[in-house]
C-alpha cells in the first residue's frame, strides 16, 4: 500500500499580537486559509523509518518536522514503527506559508492511516501542537480564526476560490527573529475583528477585507528585510485587490478579482508563484 498525500500551504488574512506569555510564544488572534501551493508526500510500510525529500534521503536524527511527527506519534503509542516516506518540496520553507507544519501534519494523518492507529483528529493535533504552533490548523485546514498561539480554531466557511500571486524574498525569515524584533521594537498590538473580515472576504469585498485586516508582524519583518515592502507597493502598482505578508514572512501574497489579472501579474514579478485559495477541509 502507498499513500499520497498532498501537504497545503496557508495564508494568514490577519495576524494580530495579544500579548507575550511566560513559555516565550506570542498569543495571537488570526485568520487563516488552505492554499492550494503544496507539498506532496508519499508513504510505504517499511520495517524502519526513512525520510527522502527532493530525492535526497536525510539523515534519521534530522530535526525535519516529518521525522519528527513519526517519531512522535511512535512515543506517544510506545510503537516502533517504520515507513519510507519521500517529501517533494513546492512550497517555500521560511516564508509564513506553514510548508514545514503542513508536512508534519500530513505525516500525523498518513501515519495514523498507514499504521492503522485510529487516532481521532483531536488526539493529532494535541500531539501536533507540540510540534509546532500552525500543526493544529494544518491538520483541520479550510478556513479558521486561531487564537491561542494557534490551536483555538474556529472553522469558518471559505470564501469562493480567490487567485493569489505570492514572492518569498531574501531566501525568507526566521520565525523567532521576527517575533523577537517584534517585541523588542515596541510595536503596538492591533486589534482586528476576524469574523467581520471572513464576511468580506466571502463577499470579495476586498477593500473592506483590506482595511479590516492587519498583520502585526509586517512592519518589524519589514525592518529586518526591506523588500517585503517593496514588493506590497508593486503587487499594489499592479492593481492588486489585497496585499498583506503572510505569518511572519517573508511571503508576500497579493489577491486579485480574476484568474487573468493574476496571471498578468504573476508575469511582471520576478520570482511570483501563482495559486488560489482552496475552499474543502480535509
Ligand atoms: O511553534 P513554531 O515552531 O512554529 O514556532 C516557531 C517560533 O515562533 C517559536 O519558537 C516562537 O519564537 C515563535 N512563535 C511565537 N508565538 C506563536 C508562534 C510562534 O512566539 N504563537
């Protein structure tokens, strides 16, 4: 038996602070929804645990999130199981796109299959949260408010297909350096009504998700790396219908009305990746 899975990105609508807390991590409220850029895995029973991504196999102590899922949900059921797994990256890794949580929550429900584990969804996130924050969400996937540093998810009903032009720049950020600019620079904490902006992004009002939305963490990745905001003023000089960073960059993602101003778009920006957004959960 093989399995195939395919690993989706995410996008944050929103990402807005609400405080520090004591463990270091960032409580946070946003909107987040599946893309359709993804990774694809495929698993193999196999006597041991053996991970190849691009073709090339990692070594077994690898801190890469796929490894660590397996291992995981190894210790957590006292098994030692194997698989051979093999991880085809599209997705770009330092770029607020989840690509490393997505892969690890993939190999939770793969695992869970192929292993014949019968683990319910909420058992894969409790584990999955302990591997990264977006590993909750990327098990649920659609779209969802978070809050907590991730895990509180409320499902929320997706918008109709939306075209999407992304650029990672600068080889992407660092998570914790971002987050630790942020809270070094002293940046305020919007406050942000995540559900008034899933109305409007499902009635595409675009200009009213524009002005409802915020990402607190643009504006210190901004600092660490200029040309996340030079890319906001060029998808908006291409007539896009939001901008925003996504995560804690350094993706930007621009949203535009039809498939066809995308793709003019996508054809002006060095480097873009054109997708859309995806509308079924798991
Ligand atoms: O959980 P994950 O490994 O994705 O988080 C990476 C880093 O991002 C954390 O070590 C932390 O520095 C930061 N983070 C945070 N608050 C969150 C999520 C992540 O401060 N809610």
């Amino acid at each position: 038996m093989k399995l195939t899975l395919h690993a989706r990105a995410k996008i944050n609508w929103s990402l807005s602070i609400c405080g520090e807390r004591p463990d270091g991590y960032h409580s946070l409220d946003m909107l987040m929804q599946s893309i359709e850029l993804c990774d694809v895995l495929s698993f193999e029973p196999a006597r041991f645990l053996s991970l190849t991504v691009d073709g090339k196999k990692l070594p077994i102590g690898n801190r890469n999130l796929v490894i660590r899922a397996a291992n995981a949900l190894n210790e957590t059921l006292g098994l030692h199981n194997g698989a051979r797994i093999s991880l085809k990256k599209n997705i770009p890794t330092r770029a607020g796109l989840g690509g490393g949580s997505a892969d690890c929550a993939m190999t939770l429900i793969a695992l869970n299959r192929l292993w014949n584990l019968r683990l319910p969804l909420r058992t894969l996130q409790q584990i999955g949260l302990k591997l990264g924050a977006d590993v909750p969400f990327c098990l649920q996937q659609g779209m969802a408010r978070a809050e907590g540093v991730g895990e509180i998810l409320t499902p929320l009903e997706s918008p109709p297909m939306i075209p999407l032009v992304m650029v990672t720049p600068g080889g992407g950020l660092s998570t914790p350096a971002v987050f630790k600019a942020w809270s070094a620079g002293n940046y305020p904490m919007s406050r942000i009504d995540n559900l008034a902006l899933a109305g409007a992004l499902k009635a595409r009002d675009f200009a009213r998700a524009q002005a409802l939305s915020c990402n607190d963490l643009e504006t210190p990745a901004i600092a660490l790396m200029p040309e996340i905001g030079a890319l906001i003023d060029r998808f908006r000089s291409l007539g896009a219908a939001f901008v925003r960073m996504t995560g804690s960059g350094s993706t930007v993602f621009a949203a535009f009305e039809s498939e066809e101003a995308a793709r003019r778009a996508a054809d002006a920006v060095p480097g873009a990746i054109l997708t859309r957004t995806t509308a079924d959960p798991l």
